[in-house]
C-alpha cells in the first residue's frame, strides 16, 4: 500500500497551495483570457492571477476557501462524506451567490466517485474539476515519465503563446499528444519547450449526451499499479507537473521534483467563454450541474 497522490503533510500548508494539490478547483478550472467575458451583453471582469489570465478560480479560488462538512456516511459497501460551500455573488469578480457540493465516495471495490453540484441565483460560467496529481509509484520514484498513458481523444484545443485556446480544434495525429495507443509520457515531455512538459486539453471521444465514459487509462509498470479515469466532462487538462522544483516535502516524506506527478483534470474547455463553439460552461439560475466525475481506483 502506498500514497500514490501528493500532497502536504502538515494541514495549514493547503491555505497556500500554490501548485493545488488535491483540491476542488473552482468557479473556473484553467483559464480565461484576461479575465473578462460577458453573459447576456452584460460585462465581468474576473481576478488576474496567471499573466494576463484568471487561472483556476483566481486569487482566492475555490481551492483556498474552507468548506463545510454536511454528510459522512459509512456502510458495508461504501463510505462518503460531503463538502458545501458558498460563493457570494461578486466573489473574484463572478456573478451570482452560488452553492457547491462535493461527495466522494469510495466503495469496496476501490473505486472513487466524485460527484459535483452547483446552483446559482445568476447566470455564471463554472468548471468544477479536482486537481489531484499520481505517481503511482507511491513517489518512491521521483518522475512519472515511465508512466504509461491512454487518453480517449482525437483532438486537442490548440493553445495560443498567451496559454489560452485559440479556438482550432486539431487532430493529435503525427503529434506528441497522440495517446489513442498507450504511450510514456516521456515520449514528448520535451516538445512542448515553453510548457517545460504537457499542459494540455484533450477532447474527449465521447458519445453524444451526458453519459460516463471512459477517459484515461494511467499505469505504472513496476508496481503494477492502474488509474482509470471515467466523466462526464467533454475534456481533460494533462499536467505534468513542470514546475515542480524539489522545495516541497511532500506526505510521502520525499521531495517533490518537476515531472513527479500528473494530474488529469476532467473538465469543460478552457476559455470557453470566449468560444461559442465550445461546450457551454454558462451555469443559469435553476440548473444545477451535471453528474460526477469518477476515476477507478481498483486495480
């Protein structure tokens, strides 16, 4: 048994995360250029945080508030808690008071379901996703890079140099983001030399509909380790930790270095704000999010 998620060893540090680790990320996973969009002709301007950009629910996100226990359930079968929190309306600049909940649930079969829901009171774009990272190695390796990786997608959203999408839709064919066929993700860690590794959207060969589908397969040869990610979300943010610089001793006791870990970060499009022909992430008063996210943990 190993802790194949990085994370802090002591509680207090998770106030300043700057690298996220395991957190719920919100209103806005990844990013929205210059933090600006309007819904219904009417104009927002959101926090700046990453360049130009707002990234990941912005200076005080999501992932920097405390949350609320409202459930903890145990049975045979499964054991789940639930977190909620409120966001008020003008909260880095988002329209809206907005309530969030967050289930996980594990279940005897080691499987962990993440269930996410959302109201809101105005119109308001969201894009719930966790942030975890895996080593499957439990860290005793320092680089995931011999990591094997399957990604269900034909496509990416091609990135400007601003790191946000410029609406192209494009094929990974012939590209170092072609994981139809499990490949290392050493195989193109180094194409991407502005990135320093992978940081990108894939979009996800799923049927039409809401359904939860398989996303990725992550495996981990010499522990025999597996994470297979299912979701409902029409795309998923690869990371691979490149920025990571060995100043942080993680739970695991060792010191976290670029490359240790990689997150798969199902989501809605980055920036889809911005691009009409995205899957909408527009959250309107008496909707309520979709269904959860789940990844299989079992193997």
């Amino acid at each position: 048994m190993k802790n194949i998620v990085a994370g802090y060893a002591d509680l207090k540090n998770y106030l300043h995360n700057p690298d996220y680790y395991g957190v719920v990320v919100g209103r806005y996973a990844n990013r929205i250029a210059a933090g600006h969009f309007s819904i219904n002709g009417k104009e927002y301007q959101v926090s700046v945080n990453n360049g130009s950009n707002h990234l990941h629910g912005g200076v005080q996100g999501f992932s920097h508030k405390f949350w609320t226990v409202t459930s903890v359930k145990e049975n045979e079968q499964q054991c789940s808690v639930v977190f909620s929190y409120n966001s008020a309306d003008g909260e880095e600049g988002y329209p809206g008071n907005m309530s969030v909940s967050v289930e996980y649930q594990l279940d005897d079969a080691g499987r962990l379901h993440i269930h996410y829901s959302a109201t809101t009171d105005k119109s308001t774009p969201v894009n719930l996703t966790n942030h975890s990272y895996f080593n499957l190695t439990g860290f005793e390796q320092p680089s995931i890079l011999d990591h094997l990786l399957e990604v269900n997608a034909s496509a990416y959203t091609e990135k400007s140099e601003n790191d946000t999408p410029t609406g192209q839709i494009l094929s990974v064919t012939g590209t170092a983001l072609d994981f139809r066929k499990p490949g290392k993700l050493s195989k193109g860690v180094d194409q991407f030399p502005a990135d320093m590794g992978y940081d990108h959207n894939f979009v996800l060969d799923k049927s039409e509909g809401n359904d939860l589908e398989k996303a990725a397969v992550l495996s981990e040869a010499s522990s025999g380790r597996t994470v297979t990610v299912y979701t409902t979300k029409p795309g998923m943010q690869l990371y691979t930790a490149n920025f990571w610089n060995g100043s942080i001793i993680g739970q695991q006791g060792v010191a976290y270095r670029q490359h240790g870990g990689v997150a798969l970060e199902t989501q809605s499009f980055p920036d889809s704000v911005h691009h009409p022909h995205f899957p909408s992430t527009i959250l309107h008063p008496g909707n309520s999010t979709g269904p959860p996210r789940f990844l299989n943990l079992g193997s």
